[in-house]
C-alpha cells in the first residue's frame, strides 16, 4: 500500500461498515479509472518500445504507467477496505483502453500524447469534484484525491509539452475521447 493512503478500518483490521453509498461509487468509479490509464500507457508504451526511435517516449509513458499502478494499488486497498466491489465492467474497460492506447500510439507520439490530455483533463477535473465533496466529511480520502490529481495534472501538461495539441484531427481525437471517459465515469459509477 502506499503510504499516503491510511484504509479506513475499525480495530482489528475489519471493513469499514460505514462507508457511504456515493464513497462506494467514488471508489469504484477512480479504481475503473486508475485502471483504465494504467492499461492505455502500457499499450502505447509497447507500441513505441519497439522501435529504437521511441525508446524514450516509450519509457515517459512506463513512468506515468507507474504512477498510475500506485494509484490502482491505493484503490485496490481502498475497496476492500471500504466493502467495494469493482466496476462490472472491468473487463470492457480493460479491452477499450488497451485498444485506445494501442490506436493511439500507432497514430503517432502527438496522438498518443492527444490522448493523455484530453484523459487526464477529465480524470482531474473528476477528482476535483470529489476533492471538493470529500474535504470535509473524508479528509483523508480528500487527501489521497488531491495527491492523485496533481500527478494527473503533471502528466497532462507534460502531453501538452510535447505535443498533444499538434496531432493529426486533434479537436475530433479529442472530443472523443473526453466523450468515452464522461462515458465511462458514468457507468462504472452505478455498473
């Protein structure tokens, strides 16, 4: 487990039988989410290792990869903590977001980058709302949303460095994206 992420558990390491409703679909909406991202960096980063080319960006997105697994873990702990299951949708999650990463990555590294800003853009934005519903009532579920949104933000504005916003169809890349991951939210919430 991380270390900024303290499970809510009673004495004795049971489950938190008080978890909420709307906490419960926050946790299994940001587990689906972390597990999303860890699977577009994997497929993109498998894409540009095969070339000596894109060895480098191949290895940026290995290390985004793994900021998302940390956060995938902290979820993981986070669900069985609180009684959560994980979306029902997993599985199509996993599937869709390997193929977007794949697609991506195979439209080039601006493409690939087009994605995380525009993933990353609705990922923070999310945890925004959540920081915001959780400041007072779960300081430290706010605390772990906030860590977790500043890594988000950090990899939008490197995808943005290095090019997002000069990829090819950028504005309807994009728009789609933003669509399938408001998309997502919404189902994994309640799925």
């Amino acid at each position: 487990m991380t270390s900024f992420v303290k499970r809510p558990t009673r004495p004795g390491g049971t489950p938190n039988p008080s978890a909420t409703p709307r906490i419960k679909e926050m946790l299994r909406v940001d587990h689906a989410g972390e597990y999303a991202a860890v699977a577009i960096y994997d497929a993109q980063a498998k894409v540009f290792g095969r070339s000596p080319k894109t060895k480098q960006i191949a290895k940026q997105l290995l290390h985004m990869r793994d900021e998302e697994q940390e956060h995938l873990d902290a979820f993981d702990d986070l669900l069985r903590a609180n009684n959560t299951r994980p979306t029902a949708l997993i599985s199509v999650w996993k599937l869709a977001s390997t193929g977007l990463g794949t697609v991506t990555a195979l439209m080039g590294e601006k493409a690939a980058h087009a994605c995380t800003e525009a993933v990353e853009n609705v990922i923070e934005q999310h945890y925004a709302v959540q920081i915001e519903e959780t400041k007072d009532s779960h300081p430290e579920l706010c605390a772990t949303f906030t860590k977790f949104r500043e890594d988000e933000l950090r990899h939008r504005d490197t995808a943005i460095a290095h090019g997002a916003k000069q990829a090819p169809a950028y504005p309807l890349l994009t728009k789609m994206i933003t669509a399938g991951c408001k998309t997502a939210i919404k189902l994994s919430e309640k799925i």
